[in-house]
C-alpha cells in the first residue's frame, strides 16, 4: 500500500510538471530522487516513474530555455532559474542510465523492458534539452560515443526484438484470419513494447 501511495504521489509531480507547476521544487525533488535510481534495478518500479519524472523536468526546461530566449534575464523567475540548473543536477542520474543501460536492455523480463523504455526517455530529454547550451568548447556530461553505444545495445537487444513483435505482430500478417491468436498479449505489455519503441526513437 505503502508503495502504491508512492508510485501515485510521483504520477501527479508527473502531470504537474507536464504544465509547468512546481517547477521551484525541482532540485529538492531531484535530491529526494536521485539515491532511490542509482541502483538502476529492474525490480523497482518506483525508479521508472523518478527516471519518467526527470524526463518531464528535462522536457520543462527546455521549453524555458526557448522562452527565456526571447525575454529579458530580468524577467525570468525563480523557478525558472531552477529548471536552467536542472540539467547539471541531473547528471549523475543520466550517466547511470548510460553506465548501466546494458545491462538492463539485455534482460528478459517486462520490467527490464520497463526501466530500458523510462532510461531511453531520461536520455533523450536530456540530450534535447541540453544540446542547445552546449558550446563547441564545452565537455559533455556524456559523450556522443556512449549514446551511440547506448542505442546499439537498444537495437540488438531482445528486449527489442519482443517488443517489435508485441507491438507490431500482427502488422505483417497479409491474412488477419489466419493470425496465430494465442500471441495476442495484455494490454500492459503493448504498452510496455510501445513505450519502449517510442523511446528508442525519439
């Protein structure tokens, strides 16, 4: 209960940070987060919504990066001064992403698939959101090299083979009618395949 309680609380800072409210509570969210992923284990469903969390927080600052772009330093607020720093004090979440990523894409089960799609997400917010400040002199959190190697582990992994089929199977069947049923699968594993993909791709 006590899990489901945590799991829900995290789902709402989710859609709250969707529209851009408690945007000044992102570094002690951060810091309340950041311990409970470094693990990176399969197991904790808890680590995919904080690492889905992150993501919406990468996807917030980038959008005001772009307003920021067009207003006055003196009219920025505070909270938006807490979204700027949000990529550094993400940084030590994203490289365990990358550290650890192979190691959870070459897993079987559905939450290996499950933490593969939240780290895929992370990783790609972040290289959106920080891509435009970084200068030509600047060192890189993570280098392209590893997110190169990250989307090849994804790409020959199983986890992406299942997924391809859960999500597409019945896509390359010339004749519905003789489609072999009994792989039909639950909806949380469609969800599941198709998140994985739609991270993979962005």
């Amino acid at each position: 209960e006590e899990l489901g309680i945590q799991i829900w609380t995290v789902v709402l800072l989710r859609i709250l940070m969707r529209y851009g409210c408690a945007t000044e509570h992102v570094q002690s969210l951060i810091n309340i987060a950041a311990p409970q992923i470094e693990l990176m284990r399969p197991e904790s469903t808890l680590a995919v919504h904080y690492l889905l969390l992150f993501a919406n927080i990468c996807d917030a600052s980038k959008i005001t990066q772009e307003k920021n772009d067009t207003e006055s330093m003196a009219t920025i607020p505070e909270s938006d001064g807490c979204l700027n720093m949000s990529g550094l004090w993400l940084s030590s979440s994203v490289r365990s992403c990358v550290n650890s990523f192979q190691s959870v894409v070459n897993g079987s089960s559905k939450s290996h698939m499950k933490l593969s799609s939240a780290q895929l997400r992370l990783l790609a917010s972040y290289i959106s959101t920080v891509a435009p400040t970084m200068g030509s002199s600047s060192i890189p959190i993570v280098s392209k090299e590893s997110y190169f190697q990250v989307i090849e582990a994804a790409v020959e992994s199983k986890i992406f083979d299942n997924a391809l089929e859960i999500a597409l199977g019945a896509s390359f069947s010339a004749d519905w009618d003789a489609w072999d049923r009994s792989q039909v699968h639950s909806l949380e594993e469609e969800a599941v395949a198709c998140s994985f993909l739609s991270s993979l791709m962005s």
